[in-house]
C-alpha cells in the first residue's frame, strides 16, 4: 500500500504582490566602491594573497571558483559578484536553492526576504504564485533544453520571458527520441504535461524582469559563464507550489552538478572561494574533487596545487594551513565545513570575516593591482 502524500493543489496559493518583504534591491544593494568595516590587518593580508593567488591562476587559464550561501544575494553584494565576472576574475559561481531564489526575486520584483516566523504562523510561507510558479516552469523548461538548475533561470531572467510549444510537437518529439535519447525524451513528455495540467498558451510567455541589472544568474548566462544551483529537496520554497516538479530539479541540478566538477577538475594552479556556505560548498567540492583526482591520476597526474579560502562569521584562531586538522577538545574541530576542506590537500585558510567585507575587499585588491 502506497503512504499517502500531501496534495499541494489543495494550497491557497498567493500572488508574490501581496507579500511583505525586508530587502529592497535598489535600496539596500552594495555599491563596489563601498569600503568594508570590520576587517583586521591580518585579514586584509589574508585577502591581498588570495588577490594575488587569483592573479596568477587567471594568468594560467585556471579556475577561480567562488561557492556562496544564499545571505550573499540577500546581503546586496551582486553588484560586487557581476563585477568580479566581468572583469574575468571569477570563471564559475555556485550557490544554494535559495540563493537562487533571492536572486530571481529581486530581478522580478526589486525586493525579497519574507518574515518566516509570521508566515508559518499563518500557513503563508513560500506558498507564492509568481516565485513558485515561474523558477519551476524555467527548470522544466531547463530540463528539456538540456540546461542547467541557474542556467535555466538565468536565461529566463535575461531573456525576460520563455518559449512555450505545442503539447502535440512534444510528444511527436519525445516518440523519436525515445530510443536515442530517452532522458530527453523524458524531459518533453514532463513540459507537455505541465502545460497541460497549468492551461499555459503555447508561444512566447512574456516574463517582465525590471531590475534584471541586478541578477547575477542573469549576468552570468550573458557573460557564458557558469553559475551553477545545488539545492536539496524541500529546502526551498519552490517546493510548495503545484508547478515543482521534482525531475526537472534532478535534471538540472545534476547538470550543474557535473558543470561543477568540471571546473574543479581545471584547479590546479586554480583557487576556489567558499564565503557562508557551511554545507553545500563542502559537500559538492569533496566529490567533485574526488572525480577530479580520479580522471588525473588515470593519466599519471594529481591536483595539489590549489588554493581555497573558506570565509564565515565563525571566530575561530586555528591555523589551518600551518597546524593542520585540531585535536577533537578543540572547538575548531567542529568547524565542519574547515575540516572538510582541510582535508582536500592543496593550501587551505580559513578567515572570520563578514562576506560584505570579504567581497569589497577582494575586489579592491584585484583592481588595485591590476
């Protein structure tokens, strides 16, 4: 007997007009010339040599990854993120579900970030048309296009709308590639089913995005380079609407997943940037790391030679690079997030600092010297 699942058709359903919201885009965005506020001299040299490490790998033609937690986007530090991509030191950004929400949100709309402990209380929370509505059709949409999870909404936002077909052109397409292509298939049989189910007009779906300037995902999609998504399921609030569809988010995401991995794989000589991402950063970069080394040590080689950064609020004095992983009696030890990446070999600091600071600071340097 199959356990029952809740119906989320059965949902009162609100329009993202109608929800209050604490971070207004144009309002509370960082500008890059900003200065940071609370770093220490011993931070700023930390940041200088990563500046420097930066310099050298983009010298190289290796990877500069930067990996952020999702207060990054609410923090207003796209312009800094933008700014680090076009001027070519960063060559992949990766972040959270989340992140990617509060990104389109503020694209869409100019604004994000609900009151979570109110909107629970009235069975209100992330239970919004436009949000839950819209990022799901994109990866669907992604899905069937072969597409990324921030790919597919960053082409959305930059292209302010999607391409709906014909259910019957779908179909016609998932019959010849059944056999050749069965995932593709798969993928045109899941958007002709969610057309039909949401009554959606074939043709192009115009999709507004006023304050697209500001979308990183978006700015990334023009600019070609990767800005991949990792959320987990039921994280985010996308999960709530009818139109999440849980293929679409392995499609995509797996693909971002591998587009990931394919960055790790070019970081020796490369750096790799995690800013407030205790969980996710970690958990891909151990594995895509792990596949890396895998390929390389096939052909007789091995990557040692790279550089990460781990930055957080955390207050922690251990010496990473110097002394290692700490003994368990010390609080650093359960830094979880430092000592996975400790164990990744290559050269590894840690440094306490607000992602804010961190950014305009690593900005600065780069433009400073270069």
């Amino acid at each position: 007997m199959a356990h029952l699942k809740f119906d989320r058709t059965k949902l009162d359903v609100k329009r993202l007009a109608d929800r209050k919201n604490k971070v207004y885009i144009e309002r509370d965005h960082i500008p890059v010339n900003q200065a940071p506020q609370n770093l220490t001299e011993k931070g700023k040299q930390l940041i200088k040599k990563t500046a420097d490490r930066i310099r050298k790998a983009k010298e190289l033609g290796k990877s500069r990854m930067l990996t952020f937690g999702a207060h990054t986007i609410k923090n207003g530090m796209a312009p800094t993120l933008i700014a680090l991509m076009k001027e070519g030191w960063i060559t992949h950004l990766a972040t959270n579900g989340a992140g990617i929400i509060h990104d389109w949100e503020f694209a869409y709309q100019g604004k994000s970030s609900e009151d979570v402990r109110e909107n629970v209380n009235l069975g209100q929370f992330g239970i919004w048309d436009d949000t839950g509505f819209y990022i799901n059709l994109a990866l669907i949409v992604g899905g069937f296009e072969g597409l990324g999870y921030g790919e597919s909404v960053g082409k959305m936002i930059h292209n302010e709308g999607l391409e709906i077909p014909e259910p019957s052109f779908l179909y016609e397409y998932a019959k010849q590639k059944m056999e050749s292509d069965p995932a593709t298939a798969a993928g045109a049989i899941d958007f002709a089913g969610a057309i039909r189910q949401f009554n959606l007009t074939p043709g192009w779906m115009e999709i507004p995005h006023p304050y697209k300037k500001y979308a990183v995902q978006a700015n990334a999609f023009a600019l070609g380079i990767p800005f991949t998504g990792h959320p987990m399921f039921g994280h985010d609030i996308i999960y709530n609407h009818p139109m999440n569809h849980g293929a679409a988010i392995g499609r995509t995401a797996l693909n971002d997943f591998l587009y990931f991995a394919k960055s790790v794989s070019n970081l020796e000589d490369g750096v790799y940037l995690s800013v407030g991402s205790a969980v996710m950063s970690p958990m891909i970069f151990e594995k895509s790391l792990s596949m890396s080394q895998n390929v390389e040590i096939q052909y007789g080689t091995h990557i040692d030679n790279h550089y990460m950064l781990i930055v957080d609020l955390a207050e922690s004095d251990w010496d990473w690079a110097k002394d290692g992983e700490p003994p368990m009696d010390n609080p650093a030890y359960y830094l979880r997030y430092c000592k996975t990446f400790n164990r990744m070999g290559g050269e590894m600091h840690y440094l306490t600092a607000d992602n804010r600071d961190f950014l305009l600071e690593l900005h600065h340097q780069l433009k400073s010297n270069s």
